[in-house]
C-alpha cells in the first residue's frame, strides 16, 4: 500500500507544480493577485505531497518493504538502520526525489518569506515550478522509486559498502542542498528578467548563501570521506564527479561578490543574471555527469542511457530556455554604475575574472576527453598535472587579490592607503615564507610561496576582524571566509608536501616507523559487524618505549555484496594525522599494511569549515535585518522604459 | 554502455593474466636505493589505473596497477629513460594512461582553453573599468 500512496503523491505533485508554474507565471503580472495566492499555495502543496513521497519511500526502506524494487536492490534486513535511511539517497532513483524535495523545499521558502515583492516573488516561483515539473516527470517517467517487484525476494542486495558511512550518509542532502539552492537564484533571476524588478539579488541573497554554505560544506564531506574511506589519503582526485561539484561552487561564489556589487552600487546587473544562470545550469550539468553513466565511480548509479537523454533534454530545455530570455531581456537593462578604477567594484570585478577562468578550467578539463572521444574516438585522460598547471596559478592570483576587496571602499577606494594597512599581513607572509623554508623538510619553494599566501590571506582577515571591531557579527563574514581559504591552503600544502608514507609486512610482535611515529603491531583478530565480517587489526603508537594510543585499522569483507572495504584508523594531533590503511593477509599473522603521515590535513576542512561560518555569519545578519527588506526594494527600477 | 562494456573486459582480461598479482597488489616491490625509488614513485603516479575511478598506478590495489607498477620498476632496472617508458605505456595503453594529457593539436584547446577565457574575460573586465570610471566624469 505504502508505494501506491508514494506514487499517488508524486502524481498529485506534479499536478501542482504545473499550476504553480502556470500560476507563478500569470501572477507575475501587475493585476494577477488571486493567481498569486495560487501559486503560493500550490508551493506548500508541492512541498507537502513530495516529503509525503519521500516519507512513504524512507518508510519503505526502514521496514526493508522488498517488494518495492528500489529497496530491493539497494537495502538489505542486515544493515544498520542509518544505512537503511541513508539508503534512500544511495541509488539513483531515491536521489532523484531527494532532489526534487528539496527544490520543492525551496519553492516553500520563496513562497514563505516572500522576499523582493509580490511580482517577482510569483514570478520566481513560476520558474521554480518548471523546473519541478521538469523532474518530476523525469522520476515517474523513467526513476521511478515505487516501481513493484513480484514476487518480492526474501533478501535485498544492499547498499554499496563504501557508501555505508556517516560522512556520505550526509554527503548528498548537504550537496543536494547546495546544488538545488541554485534553482533558487536561477528562479529569481529568470524572474527578475521577466519582471524587470532590480531587488532581485538583495531577494535571493539568503538563498545564494544557503546554497553556498551547503555546496562548501558538501564539498568538503565529500573530500574528507575520500580521504579516510578510500584508503590511500588522498583528499581530492580531480575527479569528473568531484568536478562536477566544485563548478557550481566556483560559481556561486563569483555569483555572491558579484550580486554583492549589484545590491550596493547597482554594478555588473546583466553579469550577475547570468551568473545566477550559469550557476545553477552547471548544477544541472553536474546531475547529468554523475547520473547520465558517462563517468565511472561509485556515484554514477544510472547507466541507462534514456535517463540520459531525458536530463539531456531537461538541460537543454532550462539552460536554452533561460539564455533566450537573458538575450531577449538582458539588453533593455541599465548600464552600468560608475565606479573608479581603485574601488570595491574593481576587486570584485577581478575576482569574477579569475572564478569564472578557474571554472572554465575545470569545465574544459572534465568534458574534453569526452568530447574528444566523441568527435574522433581519441581517447586521452586529464589528471591531477594538467590542474596543477592550469588552475592552480589562476587560483593562486586570485588569492593574492583577496586582502584588497574588504579593505576599499565603494565606488572610490584609496589604494595606497589600503596597501599600507595591509603591511601587517605582508609581514605574516614573509615570515611564514622563511620558517617554512628555514624549518620543514624537504625544502620546498612551492610549498614556501602557499604558506606565503596563506599567511598574507590570514593576516588580512586578522586585520580586517580588529579594524571592525565591535561592529555586528556579519561584518565579519568576510573575513572568516577569507581565513578558511587561507587555512585549507595550509593543510592542502602540508599534506602535499611533506607527506610521508610507509608500505611494509609486519608480523605481530614487529614494529614499524613512519614519519616520527613508531608502531608496535599486535595482531589481529577477526570481528563481526551487524553485515559484514572484518579482520581488525591493532597498533600501538610507542612514544620512548611504553605504549601510547591504539589505532583499529580493519578490512572488512560485506556480506551480502561479497566486497571488500578497508576501513582506515586515524590518530590525530589536530595538527598532523597518523593515517592507518590494512592490507592483505600474508599467512602466520603477517598482515600488508600502509600508513602515511600526513602533517596538517585536518586543516583542508576545518578551513571549509570556517568559511561556511562565514556564510552563516553573513545569513544571519540578513535575516535579522530581513524586516525592512521585504517591503519591494528597488531604489530604482532597473528595467529601462519599454 | 559502450564504454564500460570495453572497460569490464579489459579488466577481466587482466584478471585472468595475472590472478597470482592479486594478492601482491598492496606492497609493490621497492628499490633498496631512494632515488631510484624515488623515481618509481614519481613516475607510478603519472600512469592512470584504467580499469579504476580516477586512481593514478600508485595509489591503486587492482590488478592492472600492481602489473603497471612491476613493468614499469622492470624498465627502470633495464635503465630505461623516463621517455622510453612513457612511450612505451603509451604504445601499450593509449595516451588514455597518461595523468597529464599530452600537449599537441587535438588537446591546445584544452592546455590553452582556461587562459583564453581568463584573457577575455580579463578584457571585458578592463573596457568594463573603462567605461564605468569614464560614468563618473
């Protein structure tokens, strides 16, 4: 019965999001005010009757309802129960509909808050709606998650073992939260051309930072759970699905220094629009990398190729549909503010220059070797080198430009002035440059010039936080997001160069050394989780000759996948991390093992950390001074007279 | 899909040739003498695992890198340049093995694409500057 009512609310959602489209749409005109009320309410509906949906299928994996055959395939009686939850989102049809609660999530908020008038609310909800309609019938059509299975089998297959972990058991809503929270700019955007109301980007502010804050913190879920899951300490690997992600996040963040110009000075209007577009297609772009099966990896579920074609032409559809109205629309928009070459505008301006080059960068190294294999059948492979070449100078200049922003005013700055206050950060700089060069082994000029940068992006938001002092919490919005950039450079840097590793057979009673640490090997024992078995082993840090901590590095082997999955053990100072992989078995006790030290890793996230802080810090001055905004702001009317 | 479908039977292929290899894969040999090792590793991770997602030879268990790595450590006690063993995965494999895509022709869009669009959209920041400086007056 369960699937039946998860299918029926599916069907009553889409009927929803339709009228809500053609509501949203009609109400964005002057005199529409009962189409409005319409489309505001069929946004409740839409959210109500899609978390119905979802409820029911979460309901179906707790209760292992095998003859639904998503669960079926995916879940399994043995596993712990967060799994059997997060299982929902393991697959691709159960991730599909997390996508859409959440875009219908959105739509709720747009419609709750009501944020930049009644037209270009209404008409920001029409465009949500499409977009939900869109992936709705995407899902009954083709993903459909209630799909029955007669006869139901006794046992499921199980969810992928290595997606049986906390980090990623969050890792999808918290991307998903960042992916689709575009949709919500993009709507407001398409709204605001069809409008022609200029308090758009002051409107979808907290939904740009919501989704930036959820993108940075998806981001770094996703990188953490590679490094300790995958077993060889890596923590990005460049590859087309991380990709798919960092695009939409390089983005957004060019789109919230851009609609910053745009609120304050009236700047860089049709550059934030399209930035707005862009977003939230590469979102879309991501979604059809991952699902479409044109990369391999653990998070391309779908390879069925009418899936595929279908978000081929929902892409089309939204990005081709949004471009025409920019090009339609675009044009009838004010020029620009006047700002002086040394001014706020211009930093921001540069920031753009350098995101939007590091995306392209991204962008051309992730379709390139597709597209090359479709055009000749030459089949070449882009890794790690080509982005140390290409994006990571691009990326390094624009860091040198960070300090600068904050610290000049709107419209007229004084450089020089602004270039003395920042002496103190310069001074960081150097001497982070020569205890680096003075102190760590081995020498590294690359990693002198990081920890230059670092120390110079630091010292500036150090200097920035005294300068505001005592001013409200989001004037400091800035700053820590400006820091968590230079603190991730820090641990990125120290764990690229001064990692050291050690692959060795030890038998038990042996110890082994890596880095500063000695490790005294006692064996191992053989475990039994709730679905799988593991051979666990146990090492003992030895610091001058008496045990100290224990590490439980294990091997686990799931049962009802018949795979293997290394579960790494990590001791960490904060500073450094002591990272344990076990390996084979060797006969007589003898196990494989790998272990790295890896100095300043925890780093890389707590810096993704403090700038989704940033984030928040920045949303919640919003929000408390979110009363005076929601009277129609729009000092003035940007759309020239037609 | 097409693809996947050749990539399943390479590795089975590889399976098959070299099932004792398995169970060697997470220790490789190592040179007694650290440059050599040293430039073992720095090659290993210039070389793709094909059959995994996005692993490069040194990081991967499977059995392809396990062979890529003893091929590779073989020509390096041969003496073999590091060019002659490039050449020779490459004439193996295809430059699909390569971490870092080779720079000719068919692959300038792709070295040169980023900064083309760095230069454009550095122009349009500069007569953008321009024009809003010019605004002002």
């Amino acid at each position: 019965m369960t699937g039946e009512l998860g299918q029926l609310a599916l069907c009553f959602a889409l009927a929803l999001s339709l009228v809500m489209a053609v509501a949203g749409l009609l109400g964005a005109r002057e005199d529409h005010t009962a189409a409005r009320s319409v489309a505001v309410s069929s946004a409740f509906g839409l959210f109500v009757f899609v978390a119905l949906a979802f409820g029911t299928l979460t309901y179906a994996f707790i209760i292992s309802d095998f003859s639904i055959m998503d669960v079926a395939s995916n879940s399994n009686t043995l596993k712990p129960l967060v799994y059997k939850i997060s299982g929902v989102w393991g697959n691709h049809e159960g991730s599909m509909l997390l996508w859409v609660l959440v875009l219908s999530i959105y739509a709720a908020l747009v419609a709750g808050l009501q944020r930049g008038g009644p037209r270009l609310t209404s008409a920001a909800l029409g465009v949500q709606g499409l977009l939900a309609a869109a992936f709705l019938l995407f899902i009954l059509f083709t993903s459909n998650p209630f799909l029955r299975l007669d006869p139901a089998p006794f046992e499921g297959a199980g969810l992928n073992p290595l997606l049986q972990d906390p980090g990623l058991a969050m890792h999808p809503p918290m991307l998903y939260a960042g992916y689709v929270g575009l949709s919500a700019s993009f709507s407001y955007a398409a709204a605001a051309l069809l409008v022609g109301e200029a308090g758009w980007a002051r409107a979808a502010r907290p939904f740009m930072l919501v989704a930036w804050m959820a993108l940075t913190c998806g981001i770094a879920l996703g990188s953490w759970w590679a490094y300790y899951e995958l077993g060889w300490g890596g923590f990005w690997g460049w590859d087309p699905v991380e990709n798919a992600s960092l695009m939409p996040w390089l983005i957004a963040t060019a789109l919230l220094h851009s609609a910053l110009a745009t609120e304050k000075s009236g700047a860089f209007r049709t550059w934030s629009l399209l930035l707005a577009i862009a977003g939230f297609s590469l979102s879309l772009i991501g979604t059809f990398l991952v699902r479409s099966g044109l990369t391999s990896s653990v998070h391309a579920f779908a390879t069925d190729p009418t899936r595929g074609f279908f978000i081929m032409v929902l892409i089309a559809l939204a990005i081709g549909g949004a471009l025409a109205l920019f090009a339609w629309r675009a044009p009838t928009l004010q020029g620009g503010a006047a700002f002086e070459p040394a001014s706020r505008e211009t930093t921001l301006l540069l920031n753009n220059v350098f995101l939007v080059a590091a995306c392209a960068c991204v962008f051309v190294g992730t379709l390139y070797p597709m597209v090359l294999d479709a055009i000749n059948g030459t089949k070449i492979s882009v890794g790690p080198p080509y982005y140390v070449l290409t994006f990571a100078p691009i990326f390094f200049a624009l860091l040198l430009l960070v300090p600068f922003g904050p610290q000049l005013n709107w419209r007229r700055g004084d450089l020089k002035a602004v270039w003395r206050s920042l002496y103190p950060a310069l001074g960081l700089a150097a001497v982070a440059c020569v205890v680096v060069l003075a102190v760590a082994s081995p020498r590294s000029l690359a990693a002198a010039g990081a920890f230059a940068v670092a120390g110079w992006l630091i010292g500036a938001s150090i200097l920035d936080i005294r300068k505001r002092r005592g001013a409200r919490a989001s004037a400091f919005a800035a700053a820590l997001a400006h820091a968590g950039l230079g603190i991730t450079l820090l641990g990125v840097t120290g764990t690229t160069v001064w990692r050291s590793e050690t692959l060795t057979v030890v038998a038990p009673g042996q110890t082994m050394t890596v880095g500063p640490y000695t490790l005294r090997f006692d064996g191992v024992t053989r475990v039994k989780g709730p679905n799988y078995i593991a051979d666990r082993g146990k090492f003992v840090i030895m610091e001058d000759g008496k045990a100290g901590a224990t590490m439980l590095p294990e091997h686990r082997l799931y049962l009802a996948q018949g795979q293997d999955v290394t579960d790494t053990a990590i001791h960490t100072t904060g500073l450094r991390d002591l990272y344990l992989a076990l390996g084979d078995d060797r006969d007589g006790g003898r196990f494989a093992v790998r272990a790295y030290v890896s100095p300043l890793a925890p780093l890389i996230w707590l810096g993704g950390l403090v700038m989704a802080l940033g984030g928040a810090l920045s949303l919640w001055g919003r929000l408390r001074l979110s009363e005076p905004e929601n009277k129609p702001a729009a000092p003035a009317v940007a759309m020239a007279a037609e | 899909m097409k693809c996947s479908g050749v990539k399943t039977v390479i590795a089975l292929l590889l399976l098959m040739g070299s099932s004792n290899a398995v169970f060697a894969a997470a220790v490789p040999e190592t040179f007694s003498d650290p440059a050599k090792e040293a430039r073992a590793r720095h090659l290993q991770r210039q070389f793709f695992c094909l059959i995994c997602a996005g692993e490069s030879v040194d990081e991967s268990n499977s059995s392809f890198a396990t062979d890529v790595r003893r091929l590779l450590r073989e020509q390096i006690a041969e003496g073999k340049t590091d060019k002659q063993i490039q050449d020779f995965f490459v004439a193996r494999y295809g430059a699909a093995i390569l971490t870092k895509p080779p720079v000719e022709p068919a692959t300038w869009l792709l070295w040169l694409g980023p900064f083309g669009v760095l230069a454009i959209a550095g122009g349009v920041a500069w007569v953008t500057i321009k024009r809003a400086g010019k605004a002002g007056t």
